[in-house]
C-alpha cells in the first residue's frame, strides 16, 4: 500500500513482462534445444546484465517484506507460460524422457538463476577466459537440456 510498495512492485513487474515480451519475440526453428536456450540466452541473460537491478527485485526479493501484488503475479505467470511453451516442443521431440513439461521449465528456470546469481555476484564466472561468460551460458543450459532425457521424474 505504499508508495514504495507500489514502486517495488512495478519494478517486479517490468522484470517479468521484460521476459515474457522477449521470449514471445522469439522465433521458433525447428531446433526445440536452441529455441529454449535462446530463452536464456539472450533474453534472461540480458535481464540479468542489462537491468541487474529489476533481476534482483524480482528474483532475489532483494527488498525486505515484498509480496507481490496481482498485476506482479500475472507478469510472473505470462513469463512462466513463455517458458512453458518453449519447453513443450522438447517434449513433442521425445526430448524430456519421463519428465513432465511443468518440473523441466522449474529446472530450467533454477539453471537460469544460479548462472545469474553466479555472474552477477562476480566470483565463479570470471575464472573464464574473459568474454566466455555467454559461452558458459549456453553449455550449461544444453547439459541440463540433455539431462532432461537421461533421468526420471523427481518421485521416479
């Protein structure tokens, strides 16, 4: 209800519609790997390097006592249905195995904050050669691809 409240807020919310905008601009190719990948790289890669402030609100609750309001929780889930739609290809490819839609993209999306909180803290992704950073990105979110093919289901 205050005024920083409603600034905190609005700030959340330009993260995730910032997401949710950029994945829908995305095109689609016949790859469902490098389509989801582009979901991390560029578009949450950029959130993270170009507004590092709006990734830390929205992500790392940087702001003690923020609850999202509606208008921040229906950004969240547009932003989620994003992923959710680039995931779902991989499983029309026989590309998840046993895992459900719904526990890959929570995966993905788990590999997606470590590599940001890893980068923008600055301590495990400057042990790369300089300008390698991207690279790392990608290698890490394709192994996680993969692995969504050679495990089971968390209860399986």
């Amino acid at each position: 209800g205050s005024k920083e409240g409603l600034l905190i807020d609005a700030l959340a919310e330009s993260a995730f519609e910032f997401l949710a905008d950029n994945i829908a601009a995305l095109d689609t190719t016949r790859d469902p790997v490098a389509d989801l990948v582009a979901v991390g790289v560029p578009v949450f890669r950029s959130l993270v390097l170009d507004h590092p402030a709006l990734y830390r609100i929205a992500f790392q609750r940087v702001v003690p006592g923020f609850r999202a309001g509606p208008e921040v929780t229906a950004a969240r889930t547009r932003a989620f249905a994003g992923l959710l739609s680039r995931v779902e290809p991989l499983q029309e490819a026989g590309l998840l195995g046993r895992k459900p839609v719904q526990q890959a993209a929570v995966e993905f999306n788990a590999m997606l904050e470590g590599l940001a909180n890893a980068e923008l803290r600055g301590a495990v992704l400057p042990n790369l050669p300089a300008g390698d950073e991207e690279a790392a990105w990608r290698e890490a979110l394709i192994t996680v691809v993969a692995g969504f093919s050679a495990g089971g289901t968390a209860a399986g």
